[in-house]
C-alpha cells in the first residue's frame, strides 16, 4: 500500500483549511506595515494577493511568511530603487515575474504575471482592486476573477491551488463576474474548464454559480476541438510543470514552449535571458 501523505513526511505538518486567525510574529507585521506604508505614501498602484486576498474572498486564514503585491512591469521597475530606499535588501528572483524586497528573516514579493509568462498583470487588475485593510494599513486586495486567474496555472506537483479556486467561487455567491474571467484566461480556456469541473465536483448543489452560458461557452469550445482536432497543435505541459513534463522536452524530444513563452515575455519587457537558459534567478536590476 503506497505511504500517505502523513506518513511519507512524519515530520511536517500538512496545512489545514480554517477561518481561525493565525498568530503573525510583529516583525513580520511591522514589515507589512513598512512596506505597505511607503507604497500608500507613493500612491504606487498595486494589489495584495495571497493569503490576504483569499481571506477576503473566502474567510479562510492561512499562514503566510511574505507578503504577495501584484504590480505591473512598469511599476516594479518604478518601485524598486525606492523600496531600496526605504531600507529593504531588493532581489530579482526573476525578470519574467518575480523580485523580493527583504527585512530580517521575511519578504515581500512583488509579481508581475505567471512565471510562465503567459499571464500578465495589466493596470485593469490594479483598477479592479477591493479596499481592505491589512495590519491597519488601508490598501487593497485583488478581485476575485484575478486571484482565479492568477491561480489556474499554479497546479504542479508540490502545489496545487485548485482548491483555493474551488473556495474563491464558492465564496462569491454567484456574484463572480465570468465575463472577466473568460477575457483572462483567453486562450487557455481549458485551465480555467478544468478548474471548474473541480468546482462542480465539490460543490454539486452550487452549479448554478458558473452559469449556464459559461458552462456552455466553454464545453462547446471543447466539443469542436474534440470533433476537429489540430495535429499541428502544441505540446503544452511545460506550461503546467516544467519539472513533471521534463521528459517530454529532454529525451521525447517535444518543444519547450515554456521557454519560448518565457524568452517572449522578457523580450516585451526589454530583457534578455542568459544564453541559453530561462533567466531564472537572473540578478537583474529589473523585474518583468
């Protein structure tokens, strides 16, 4: 019989689903605080994400050692010398998506899209924002379509945030404007009819929240692809898990089209990867 997994970690706790608050150590907090203060002060145009936002939109409380701010391109290259400024050690973790402005032992990530680069944060993401107040400092969280949308790519092995997306649709009530939700998925409508399916699964008696229309919209799609299927189509699994689809890059021989939707975003930006490589972790002065 395969091991759980309890039993396969004996030592590491899984997390589970809760609305009781969590205890967040005041350093923490007060680098919370910091940041979102100094960005209030610039009137920088940003969202909090997270853990935060899906407190907002589910009641669920979740342990978090950083601090998730959704910004666009432009304004992560804006906000970077002044973080500094302020006293934060900044980072670009990588340019296509991902820097970090540190104090002591935590973090505040600042993101730009998906690290596969095919989902981006647009200026409409910030404008869509909901007013909230974090430890005291009165800011905003992102809407409910964009924390779906920032969400339906994250389904790797080590992490999946199907649920999270299950409780944020649940949490609406039937309020979810899909309209949105379809213009951000674009053309990757199959994440988001995957994630839906899972909705449904878990919350049968609640169908009626996706409604009928978008639940048509899509399976009609579906069912012409399924009828005329494209053999030039492209592999796509890299765009899902790099490291679970791996085989088919290096020894089947498939395209990497992570690599060409990565190369492709940092060219928008005006960055350029190491020869050769993906820019993971490239230490430029710039984040995408």
């Amino acid at each position: 019989m395969p091991e759980s997994p309890q039993s396969a970690n004996p030592g590491e706790d899984l997390p589970v689903t809760s609305s009781m608050p969590t205890q967040v150590p005041e350093e923490q907090a007060t680098l919370f605080r910091e940041v979102l203060t100094a960005l209030e002060e610039r009137h920088v145009p940003y969202a909090v994400s997270g853990a935060f936002a899906l407190r907002a939109h589910t009641g669920i409380c979740r342990f978090t050692k950083d601090l998730d701010l959704f910004m666009t391109a432009q304004t992560s290259r804006d906000v970077f010398p002044y973080l500094r400024e302020c006293g934060f050690n900044c980072d670009v973790i990588d340019p296509v998506w991902l820097a970090k402005a540190r104090k002591g032992d935590f973090f505040v990530d600042l993101i730009t899209g998906m690290s596969n680069g095919v989902i981006v944060v647009d200026r409409s993401w910030i404008e869509r924002a909901v007013p909230i107040v974090v430890h005291g400092i009165k800011t905003r969280v992102l809407a409910p379509e964009e924390l779906v949308a920032s969400k339906i790519f994250v389904a790797k092995r080590e992490r999946f945030d199907g649920a999270d997306i299950a409780h944020v649709i649940y949490g609406t009530h039937g309020s979810f404007d899909w309209d949105r939700e379809l213009e951000l998925a674009g053309e990757h409508w199959e994440m988001l009819l995957w994630s839906l399916l899972l909705f449904r699964y878990v919350y049968p008696a609640q169908t009626d929240y996706v409604p009928a229309a978008v639940w048509r919209t899509l399976l009609d799609r579906l069912e012409t692809q399924l009828a005329k299927p494209d053999p030039d189509a492209r592999f796509r699994g890299s765009l899902v898990d790099e490291n679970m689809f791996a085989i088919d890059i290096n020894e089947w021989k498939l395209a990497n089209l992570l690599e060409e939707t990565r190369r492709k975003r940092l060219a928008d930006v005006g960055e350029a990867p190491p020869c050769g490589g993906t820019a993971k972790g490239d230490p430029l002065n710039r984040i995408a």
